[in-house]
C-alpha cells in the first residue's frame, strides 16, 4: 500500500473511533478525539510500518479497549 492509501486509511480508522468514543462515553467530537491521541493505540496507528492500518476498525476498538482497562497482554495480541 502506498503511503497515500495508508495516510487515507490511518484518518478512516482515526474518525471511525473517535466517532466511538464519542457515541459510547458520550462526549463531543472534539474531546473523543483528544482521548484517542493520548493512546497508544493512536501512536501505533500512526505509524505507517506497524500496517495497524490494514487491520479492522473491531481490531483497532478492541485495541483501545484493552488499553483502556490495562489489559497489555491482550493489546499487544490484538
């Protein structure tokens, strides 16, 4: 994948769980996405070589949750 697609798909998976968050904790747009980007989660999506882009957004919510409640070992599964 080029690192146009990659860029596309980081924002896709990025809007996608901040919409999450957001839904599920019910805050604004703005404040799902601060808590986001305080993740690790976000800082591995980030990054072009982990290719978290290519994998599902289920994949990627069950990688926030796991961060979330400090569950590293399921994180680091996922």
């Amino acid at each position: 994948m080029n690192l146009g697609k990659a860029k596309f798909a980081i924002d896709s998976h990025t809007q996608a769980i901040v919409n999450y968050i957001s839904n599920n904790k019910d805050v604004t747009l703005d404040n799902a996405l601060r808590e986001f980007m305080n993740t690790h989660t976000y800082a591995l999506l980030l990054d072009p070589d982990s290719r978290l882009y290519s994998k599902s957004r289920a994949y990627l919510v069950d990688m926030y949750q796991s961060e979330l409640i400090g569950d590293w070992e399921n994180w680091l599964e996922v």
